[in-house]
C-alpha cells in the first residue's frame, strides 16, 4: 500500500490532495476548521490561558525547515505538556526512517515550500485498530512569547516533531487529552505494531531477571521499539527526581539492550571475559540523566575496552542518554512498553511469524458477555484456534478502539481486558454453550491492548476475546502469531440452522469426552503404544490427538454430535498409531436406546473395550468416558 494512498482513510473526510488543491488555487493558507487554531483544540476540561498565540512557522522563525538533515530523538523536546510518553515514542521511531516514513508520509512534499507552492497544510498517518487513518492539519502552532510551548526540536527553525505532536493531538480531540498515556499505545499508532506492557515486578528471581533481559534483547535485535518508566504512587510523586537522577512518572526511550564484554586478566583474558547485561535509555526532557553505577564519565567505564566504547557508540554529553546496568534497571523501573515489529516476510534471514488476523465487535444484546467469573462469559465472541504441530510460543494481541480519543462523544477511559483460551471439542462447528478445561486466562489489564506469550500443544482449542465487566459494547482487533501457523476460525452460529426442502432437522446433540484406556493388551516386546480413539456417530467420526507411547494414555477430549438420527448408537474405537498402518485394539458401543442414561453428563465411567474374533468377542481392556445426550442442544 503506498504511503497516504487512496486505502488510507481520511480522518474526518479530510482529503490532503484535494484540499491542498483548492489552497493553492485560491492563493490562500489552509485553515483546518476540524481542528481550528483556538482555545477549543488546547483545553477540554479549562478555558486556554490569554498569552497563547497560534502562529504559522514563517511567523515564529524567518527560514523554516520540515526536517533539517534528517530525523533523530533530537528533535523530540518535551514541552509544558505531560505527553512524555508520546514524546519518547516519537523520539524511538525517529530513529528508523523505514518507521518513520509509516507515519510521515510524501517526505520531500511536506516541507516548506516556496510561498506560490506553499498552502500551509501538512498530513500524517496514524494506525487505529487495523486501519490506517490520514490526518490533515493547517500549520498553527501555539505560542508563548513567540516560542513553542509544546514538543518541539532542539533546531528553532525545525517543525516536524511540533506539526506531527499537532496532527496526533487532533487524532484524541485537543491537546490536553495527550496527556498521560501509554509509550506502547503512541508506538502502535505510529507502525501499526503489536503493542506489549511488561511489569518489571513479575520477574523476581534472578532466573526470570535473565528470561526479561533475553525478551529485550531479541525485541532489540528484531526492530522493535522500547519505553521504560517508574511509578508515580501519587500525584505528588509525578515528575518528581530521584536521587540518582531518574524521574518517576516519566517515560524513557530504550535506545539500546547488550551484552557488554568486561576487560579480561591474564594471557586468556580475551577468552575468559565476563559479560554484563546492560541497558541505554533516553529521557526525552535532555539533560536530566542517571547518574548512579555505568553513568556517564563513571569509573565503571574503565572496565570496558576502548574498542568496545566504539561499538556501543559511547559519548558522555550531556543529551539525555545514558547507559545502566540491567540489574540497576530493574532495581528502579517499575513497568516496560514494548512496539513488536513482527516478521511475518518469509523472504527474510530472521525469526518468521504467520500471522492472523480478526475483528470483532462486543454488543451488549448478546456478545458482551464479560470474563470468566460472569455466567454470561460464554455469550463472547468465539474462535477456533487448530494448531498442527506444537507452538512453544505464540504472541496473541487484543486491541480495542481507543476510548480516549476523540472519535467518542464522550471521552472515558479504556476497558479492563482479556483473553480465555479454553479446550473444545474435536469436532465443534458451532459456538459453545458450557466451559471445558481452561487452558489459560488474562491478566486482564485496563489497558487499550494487551499481548500474550503462551505455549500450546497441538490440538483444537476455543479463545474468548472479552472485556471484564459484561454488558460493556466495543470493536476490538485480534492478531495472533505464530511460527508453524494456526488455523483461526469464528463460531458464529449458535446450533444447526433448519434444513431446507427435503433434509431432515438436527433434533438432539450427543458429548463423548474420552479421558482415558487401560489395561489393554500391548504389542511383543512393546511398554506401551501411540493410541489415539475413533468416534463415530450416525455418519461423521471424529479422531482425537495421537498420544505419546503409554500403557495408560490420558486424553481429556471431546466430540459433540448434532443429530438427525438420535436413536442410533455411538461406537468409540481405540488404534495404535503404527507407521505402515495403524492397528485396530477395541471398541465399544453406546447403546443409544437408553440414551436416558446419558443425560446427566457429568459423570466419568469405565466402559469395556472388546474386539471380535468371529462370533465370539475379546476383552480388550477398560476405556474411560463421560457421555451426555440432550434435545437441548445449546446444553453443549
């Protein structure tokens, strides 16, 4: 997709092209009458001191410049307003000109141009919920004595980074409302990346110390973005200096996550250097840096070889970055933003996900259901996750549309939310109507995305994407990655739909979970085999997963039959999985007459396995299930 193409959406119905047409022919500036230069675009909960001004650039300086050179965390400088998340996030992005031609689109077209080509109107793009959105600006930007109040760069006559703050703060409705945030939120909207909030708390032991620093490296090495912060435990806390130079409340670039070689001893020292884990950061205000173990000019420094100073591209000025050891990051920091520039290219040396990707919607007549706790959870949203082989990771993403920005009449803060990844049955087509086996469960965070790190067997399982609190309406977006790919699917149908013409009605469902077998006879020579068990029912079976070789093979699966004919009996079969050709054990039937049996459900017997050998049949051990038949079938 080309960069402030036609498949962006203009925000507002504003068109850059088209109204930087009309300017132009008419001779006169843009004025952006969505987001005009008054008090209305600072402020939302005050009315906007008198000494502000809006002026144009050509107003504040004589010669100004888009871009002078080129982009760097340079030209972020906060300004009087609590957006340092914002501002560290810009300040990572500026860092990657493939990154930041993302959000700053037709570079060589947004800059000044001379006064007959010149209209006064510049536009970015920003990522919301899986779509991206073009937003237009005029160039008024608010001034206190003739100076910037806002971000701005450390070049007076540079205006990129105060437009782009411009054009982000019409995206939530007026300036104001950028105030406190996520570093993670601002990083997605200007990439389209996957966003992951990490809790420094959660990682206590010296082991999960290095499993962090292990995350951070390879995010690092992969392109993604990083912010760091410190809790503020109070409003009076907010922006407030520690003794070692750091500032709570307040958001930090990660420029930098390495293993840094220590100075080796001896004739082997080049052999037998240690590493340290270390971290650089950038605090977006400049100077305020970190002056504790590792600071800049520190005696630690000396530890380090003059050629491993070059590679880390070491300096000691007094611009706001800073090195520190991780076990001292960790000792401070409270909480971790991180921008995942996922690989889902296959044309590519590095680490490849396979991506997928869905949109829902939570409404409250019967898709809001709310978490686990609630016994309306199973009224959410629903998917299929089929895994083929095992994944020992996968990244699964839920994203809800901002709440804070100004596409609500009224602005309120994000929902507190989650996802529930339960098992299901082997077989199931239709949404689910009673809990299986839970396989994993938030947290949930009140946050406008959450990501998740999970590892599961191959197999079929359902994920329930929900808020909390039930009956809360919404749009939200899925992304789950995963390296040998998943199939994902959504349930929307409750039961089977009434036949047409001559089909017969679905009039009853039947549930067999197979739990486990035991006691049937194994091969010569052979501790156990690879058994898996065959379901059939009316004309359909279903397979469970091959278990690995046991004497005692555990499965907990189910299948769920919709049937037309429910007087016929249900047979369950149990193989060993051989690489020639499978071998038939035992089987048993399901006597489907006195399904009156079944309807309980809840309870797990030990049926007989046989096998026949002309008119006489062989006992082939025990097979454990639980079995329930129903007319209801939204019971299953």
């Amino acid at each position: 997709m080309m960069f402030g193409g036609p498949k962006d959406k203009p925000f507002k119905g504003q068109i850059f092209r088209k109204l930087k047409r009309r300017c132009l022919s008419k001779r006169k500036l843009f004025i952006d009458g969505e987001f005009p230069p008054t008090g209305s675009s600072l402020f939302f909960s005050h009315p906007a001191p008198a000494d502000i001004e809006w002026k144009r650039p050509k107003d504040i300086v004589s010669d100004p410049k888009f871009f002078i050179d080129e982009a760097s965390a340079d030209d972020f400088s906060q300004g009087s307003l609590g957006n340092c998340w914002f501002v560290a996030a810009c300040a990572c992005i500026a860092e990657d000109s493939s990154l930041l031609k993302k959000v700053v689109p037709d570079f060589k077209n947004q800059e000044f141009l001379p006064e007959s080509k010149y209209a006064g109107i510049f536009h970015f793009r920003f990522w919301r919920c899986g779509v991206w959105e073009d937003v237009v600006i005029d160039d008024y930007l608010p001034t206190r004595s003739g100076r910037l109040i806002y971000t701005h760069s450390k070049t007076r006559n540079e205006f990129w980074s105060a437009l782009l703050e411009k054009a982000y703060a019409k995206l939530f409705g007026c300036y104001e409302a950028l105030t406190a945030g996520k570093a993670r939120d601002a990083m997605v909207d200007m990439t389209g990346g996957v966003g992951e909030g990490i809790d420094v708390a959660n990682y206590k032991s010296e082991e999960e110390r290095d499993r962090m620093f292990d995350i951070l490296h390879k995010a690092k090495a992969q392109q993604s973005l990083m912010c760091a912060s410190i809790q503020a435990r109070s409003a009076s806390e907010m922006e407030s200096k520690l003794s070692v130079g750091l500032v709570r409340g307040h958001a930090y670039s990660i420029t930098a996550v390495n293993k840094v070689p220590l100075k080796g001893t001896g004739f082997f020292g080049l052999f037998n250097r240690e590493k340290i884990h270390m971290i650089r950061l950038r605090n977006p205000w400049g100077g305020v840096e970190w002056n504790g173990p590792w600071s800049d000019g520190s005696s630690e420094w000396t530890k380090v070889s003059e050629s491993e100073k070059k590679d880390l591209g070491l300096t000691f000025d007094e611009n706001g970055e800073f090195w520190m050891a991780f076990d001292d990051f960790c000792r401070y920091y409270t909480h971790i933003d991180l921008c995942h520039m996922i690989n889902t290219s296959f044309f590519t040396l590095k680490k490849t996900w396979v991506e997928d990707v869905k949109t829902g919607l939570w409404t409250r007549n019967n898709r809001a259901g709310g978490c686990g706790n609630n016994s309306s959870f199973l009224e959410n949203p629903q998917y299929i996750l089929e895994l083929d082989e095992d994944e020992e990771e996968m990244l699964i993403s839920l994203e809800q549309v901002d709440r804070r920005s100004s596409n609500f009449r009224s602005r309120s803060e994000n929902f507190t939310i989650g996802i529930t990844i339960t098992k299901t049955d082997l077989n199931r087509k239709y949404r689910m109507h009673d809990r299986m086996d839970r396989v994993t469960a938030g947290p949930f965070v009140q946050s406008r995305s959450i990501m998740s790190r999970i590892e599961l067997k191959k197999g079929r399982y359902c994920l329930i994407p929900s808020t909390f609190d039930p009956g809360q309406e919404g749009q939200y977006l899925l992304r789950i990655y995963s390296v040998n790919g998943v199939t994902v699917r959504e349930l929307t149908k409750d039961i089977p739909t009434p036949p047409k013409f001559y089909k017969k009605p679905k009039v009853a469902a039947t549930a067999v979970s197979v739990h486990m077998a035991e006691n049937f006879p194994l091969p010569d020579g052979e501790t156990g085999v690879e058994a898996y068990c065959v379901i059939r029912c009316e004309d359909k079976e279903a397979k469970t997963t091959v278990h690995e070789k046991s004497d005692k093979p555990e499965w907990k699966e189910r299948a769920t039959f919709y049937r037309i004919k429910p007087d016929d009996d249900v047979t369950v079969e149990l193989w060993d999985a051989n690489l020639i050709k499978d071998s038939f054990i035992g089987s048993l039937t399901l006597p489907m007459a006195n399904k009156q049996e079944y309807t309980g459900g809840n309870v797990i017997r030990r049926y007989n396995l046989v096998k026949k050998n002309g008119e006489n049949e062989e006992s082939r051990g025990y097979i454990w299930l639980k079995v329930h038949h129903t007319t209801n079938m939204r019971d299953v």
